[in-house]
C-alpha cells in the first residue's frame, strides 16, 4: 500500500457514471478500502508511489453525469451475476454504490435536449460545483468513462467536449479514458491552455495495444524486420454496442496504429478489426498475427490472444488516473501530464510509446511528487 497517503476528501466525477467500467470503479475501491480484496492491477499502490502524498481510496466520493437511469447497485448485480464482480460483492459494498448512485446527475445532450451549447456547458460545470460544496470536497477530478463517440467534425462541440469544457469551468482536473475527443477538440485548446489545470488522456491501454506497446520495441531492437500487423477485436457490452458504428471503431483504431508506427519506427500493412458479439458481455478477446523477417530473410510469424475483462482491466487504472490528477492539481501542476502515456493509446504531448519507457516516466512521476509534498511541508507550500 502506498504510505502517506492524503487524507483530505475528494471527488471523482464520473462522465458515463452508470456503465460497467465506473461501476467496478466505484465497488472495486469499496472493497479495497474496506480490505475485501487486494488492490490488483492498481500502480498506485505499489511501492514506486510509496509517500507520494495521494489521495487515500478511503477518501474517494463518487459521482457522475449518465443518461441511463438503471440504478449502480442494480448493475453491479448485474456484473456479478456475469462474472465481471465476484460474488456477493454487490451486497457486501451496497451502501457505497447507492451513495454515489445518489450523486449521478443526468447526462445529454438527448435529441430532444434544445439547451445550447453554452448552456449544457454551464448547466454540468453546476452540477459538479454543487456536488463538491455539498459534500464538502478539497477537490474533485472528472474522467470520462463512457462509450466511445464518433470523431468530431465541424465546429460544434461532441458531448465529450462538453464535459470536458465542464470540468474545466468548475476547476477540476481533467483525465480522457476513452478515444472520444474530450480536450482535443480545436475550440477548447485555449481554454485548455488558460485553464491552470493538469489534464490526461485519452484512451485507456487496457489489453491488446498495452500488449503492442511491449511486442513492437521487441522487434525494434532486437532487429527484426515487422512485415504486417494485423488484428481482431471480439467484444460485447456497450463498448461492443458503440464501436459497431464505423467511425466510432475509426476513432478507437487510430491510437492501436499510432503505437505500432511509434515503437517501429515505421508504419506496416496490416489492420485491426473490431467485432460487436453481444454474447461476450464485459469480456472480450484480442488476436494479433505479426509477420516478419529474421536473419537471412527466414519468415516467421508471432500470434498472440488476449481475453480478458475490459471492466476489470480499465477500473485499476481509473482509480490510478483519478488519484495521480488529483496529486497534480493539489502540488499546483498544470497543462498535458504527459508522465501519464503509460496508461493511454494516444497520450497528450510528445513522451515516448514505449511501455518501459514510459514507465520509467512515470516513476519520475512519483518522483516529483513526492518532491513537491518534501516542499509543502505540514503548512503548505514553502
């Protein structure tokens, strides 16, 4: 566990509040806090954050804008009874998932929604003022966690913009778990920048891309000539349900490639595939077939298969993205926390794709914030 952690209480503020991904968020820091389960898969609590003053998950209080009304507790019953939840969970955490199920708001803009832009805007940033003062937060960090969108086009803002645009109006961190375009959109980079506020994203690497970002500087130095890279994604759930749509599936591909280019150096033939199969509700499977060249052209190929449960992939790392932004706005860091590419497909800024790489920045990371708390000392900042 990680020692010194904060004590002070803060919010996470939830964008898609009620899917599977926030609702093992909110159970499975329940059941760590509570010593039910150990804290695997969570960074955070390994000894590289050891006295790096974050937030203690006992301290965490949830929240959340969703459009969808089916009740936290209901879902996580439903997660249990497919395996994504152990059993019983749901019962032994009850009293936790019905206190943040309390502070979700509603989400849209829905099609009948004739607010404006301005308005949706100002009408969240509310609502997470509201849910900050009410229960008396230090502070509080938006992540968004809902089902991928389409790339944006025009100049309106798509609904992860708007709340992106939100959270930065009532002062809050910002980090993108989804490939949604949240702070990339081009009309919020000024605010972006004006704002004083650290932000992360965007994507989540939960499986086959985390897996890439290890295989392709294998190749890279050990020499080896990548011919083609191709994959295949079967996945159910909502995310199964939305990256059904092309553009939806586009915008999720985009940072798989990018990683392959980054770490090869090159780009190579080759595509990913994403499949909707409703049967494999939260689970899913990640099949890579790479060709490439040995010594003297000698052709082989490497095939691996991932499956595994993207809910129980993603919630550790939210937990990890939820406390590390909160540490930054508390140490007074602002702008792209570019330390943070270890957790994302397509990072801000320009650090490296490498997952050793970036790894080694986010014990540097660690680092500084632990240097930054040495500084504050018991009466703030020196």
């Amino acid at each position: 566990m990680s020692a010194s952690p904060s004590r002070a209480r803060a919010g996470v503020w939830l964008i898609g509040a009620r899917g599977s991904v926030a609702t093992t968020v909110v159970a499975g820091c329940a059941a760590v806090s509570a010593g039910l389960h150990p804290p695997t898969g969570m960074v955070t609590e390994t000894s590289v954050f050891a006295a790096s003053g974050l937030p203690a998950l006992s301290s965490l209080v949830f929240g959340g804008h969703d459009t969808v009304d089916c009740p936290l507790p209901k879902r996580a019953e439903a997660l249990a009874a497919g395996g994504v939840l152990p059993p019983g969970l749901p019962s032994a955490v009850m009293a936790e998932l019905a206190a943040a199920d309390r502070e979700i708001r509603p989400g849209g803009p829905d099609p009948a929604d004739t607010r404006s832009q301005e308005e949706l805007i100002a009408a969240f940033a509310g609502d997470i003022d509201d849910f900050v003062q009410r229960r008396g937060l230090e502070r509080a960090v938006v992540v968004n966690v809902a089902s991928t969108e389409p790339s944006a086009t025009g100049d309106a803002l798509p609904p992860s913009s708007l709340y992106a645009a939100a959270a930065l109006r009532a002062g809050c961190p910002y980090v993108n778990f989804t490939p949604s375009t949240g702070l990339h959109h081009p009309a919020l980079e000024g605010t972006a920048a004006a704002s004083g506020l650290p932000y992360a994203g965007r994507d989540g690497k939960t499986g086959q891309t985390l897996l890439r970002s290890v295989l392709g500087p294998m190749f890279a130095q050990r020499a080896l000539a990548v011919r083609a890279w191709s994959g295949t994604n079967l996945l159910g759930g909502g995310d199964g349900a939305s990256l059904a749509d092309p553009d939806a599936a586009a915008a999720k591909n985009a940072g798989k490639e990018r990683v392959l280019a980054d770490t090869l150096g090159t780009s190579v033939e080759g595509e990913v595939h994403i499949d909707d199969v409703p049967a494999l509700g939260d689970w899913k499977t990640a099949w890579d077939h790479v060709a490439f060249d040995g010594f003297l052209g000698a052709r082989m190929v490497l095939q691996t298969i991932w499956q595994g449960c993207d809910s129980a992939l993603a919630a550790p790392l939210v937990l990890d993205l939820a406390r590390l932004a909160l540490r930054a706005h508390e140490a007074g860091l602002s702008g792209p926390l570019e330390e943070l590419g270890f957790y994302f497909k397509d990072p801000m800024g320009r650090g490296p794709s490498a997952l050793g790489e970036q790894y080694a920045a986010l014990a540097g990371f660690a680092d500084r914030l632990r240097e930054t708390g040495a500084e504050e000392g018991p009466e703030g900042p020196r």
